[in-house]
C-alpha cells in the first residue's frame, strides 16, 4: 500500500488568529491562511488526510496548567474555538469527507492525549506537513512528538505564524535543525 502524508491545521481558531481573538497572532496569523487552504486543496487532490487538531479549554480549569500561563482561550462551544474565516468554510465545506479529520486536543501537543498516532499509523501515514499557529508552542510540541515516534516532517514556513515572532524564528531553526524537518 502507498505511503499517504497528513497535512496538520493546527489550531487555526479565531482566539488564535481573528483580531478580536483573546491569545491573537494578529496579522502574521491571518496572513497565512491563503497557503493552509492551497495546502489543504491540494493535499485533498491528491488524496492525502487533513487534520485539524484544534485546542479546547473550560474556563478557568483549575487542573489544567494553561489556566495559570495565559487568559481563557479556547473556550468549549464559543466562537473563539470556531476555526477562522476561510478555514471554517473550508472545513464545513469538506467535514464529511474521509479525508477530513478534527479532533479538540487538550495539550500543546496534537499527540498527547489523543488517537493521532493511531490514526496516522492505520492509514499508513508517514510524511506530515504541520501548519497553523502557534509556531514555538502548539506547532513545536507537535513537531517534537511527531519527531519523537518516527515521521518525517515538512513545515512551510508561509504557512505557521505566532504572536512572538523571536520565538517563530526560533522555531523554525530548531525544526530544521534538531528535528530533521525539511523548511518549505
């Protein structure tokens, strides 16, 4: 059976992205959202998995070590946990397919708590691309996890963004760097 790749929209929310957003990357946010949907068309084309891992939060959870480093963000069943703009209509326009995946995530890391290592490695997946934001948080840990068990990883530099771009630059030295990853 083929190899299949995954492409990893992470956490691309209107708290993280929408300038109303309450942990916002603003404008470097917004403005890669035009590649994470030439990504996810392509990757559908060519009949790859698009995932949306996406953060989820109760407000003021006393048990989860987020509450105490940044505001409420995330928050269950709110327009802040809704994917933005154009990735919302895309993912609503493409939810039903079998390529499509969204799962609400806990941690920093979209492997933690979660069946992705199990539903990359049942469908054969070795190759992923992680896109979204943040680049030195979610998209690092995710990053390092899917380093840690084996794939190999691609991240677009147009297509990941943070809030602190000392910290994106950053990022993306150490993918490449420590982690092997090939810088598009």
């Amino acid at each position: 059976m083929k190899s299949a790749e995954a492409l990893l929209i992470i956490d691309y929310t209107n708290d993280f992205v929408a300038d109303q957003g309450s942990l916002t990357t603003a404008k470097p946010g917004q403005e890669i959202q035009s590649q994470i949907i030439k990504l996810a068309n392509e990757f559908k084309q060519n009949g790859n998995f698009i995932i949306f891992p996406t953060d989820l939060h109760d407000l003021n959870d006393p048990y989860h070590p987020e509450t105490k480093l940044f505001p409420p963000h995330n928050l269950a069943e709110t327009w802040g946990h809704e994917l933005y703009d154009q990735v919302q209509q895309w993912y609503q326009k493409n939810q039903n397919s079998s390529q499509v995946y969204y799962y609400n995530k806990n941690r920093y890391s979209a492997f933690v708590n979660s069946n992705l290592d199990n539903f990359l490695r049942s469908r054969h997946i070795k190759k992923l691309t992680l896109v979204g934001v943040c680049t030195d948080i979610c998209i690092l840990h995710t990053a390092v996890s899917a380093y840690n068990l084996n794939y190999q990883l691609r991240i677009p530099a147009s297509a990941v963004a943070s809030f602190d771009p000392a910290g994106h630059k950053w990022a993306l030295n150490h993918f490449k760097t420590c982690l092997g990853a090939e810088i598009i």
